[in-house]
C-alpha cells in the first residue's frame, strides 16, 4: 500500500509559516512575563507588584524556575520561524499564486507573518536581555 501525501497549496503553506509565527510570538512573550518583567518592575521600585502578579499567577514562579527551558524552547521556535519565513515558503511558493480571485492574498499574509516574527524576536531579545544579561552589567557598574 503506497499512500503519498496530498502536497499542500502555496496558501495552506505559508499559512503554515504564519502560524508558526504566532506561536513564536506566545513563547516570546511567555519568556517576557515569566523573567523579565518581574525583574525591570523590581528594578524600578516596584516589588509590590511584582508580589500581586506572582499571587495572582502562581504558576510564573515554576515558569520562571525553568527560565532556561522557557528562553530555548522560544528561541528555538523563533529560529524555526525565522528559517520558514525566509527559507522554506520562498522556496516551496515559487512563482504560484495562492488564490486566483485575490492573488496579492499571499503577500499580504507574509507581510503579517514577518511583522509578528520580528516583534516575536524583538520581545524574546528583550526578555534575554533582563533576564541574562542586565544583572551582570548593573552589578559590573556598582563596583
């Protein structure tokens, strides 16, 4: 029995990629939450409420436990978007059209998915940032 797999339209395929994208934003923004905003709130005076949002979200303080897992699984997505976005839906869409009644449908998605995948990247830099590399700095200028 040889089953081939139906090949995906150009549309489902960087819709894909799209998707792809938005997952990468929710880790990013998962890595932002659990470690990095609580550390600029208590860097600007604002401990209280970082022990409000710890009481009212419990599970930031196990999230946060596992910041090294959280950083590399989103990183680890946002280069998969990264190499999707760029790479693979180039390569596989060609020069077809996705849709013959709206053929700028494709592009307008790319669009979309780009401007996601780089906010994504951007929060998830900025999440590392606080996270990783802040503390060492601040404490290198109160010496």
């Amino acid at each position: 029995m040889n089953s081939t797999l139906p090949t995906p339209t150009p549309e489902r395929r960087v819709r894909r990629a799209a998707l792809l994208n938005y997952f990468s934003l929710f880790s990013s923004f998962s890595t932002l939450i659990c470690c990095a905003l609580p550390s600029v709130l208590v860097l600007l005076g604002m401990g209280t409420a970082v022990a409000s949002l710890l009481s009212a979200a419990p599970w930031l303080v196990s999230l946060s436990r596992h910041k090294i897992w959280t950083f590399s699984i989103a990183g680890a997505l946002i280069a998969l978007s990264f190499a999707m976005t760029y790479v693979a839906v180039p390569r596989l869409r060609g020069e077809e059209v996705c849709a013959a009644d709206d053929p700028t449908t494709c592009d307008e998605v790319s669009k979309v998915s780009r401007v996601v995948l780089w906010g994504s990247a951007l929060i998830w830099s900025g999440g590392f940032f606080v996270a990783y590399l802040l503390g060492p700095i601040l404490e290198r200028l109160d010496r």
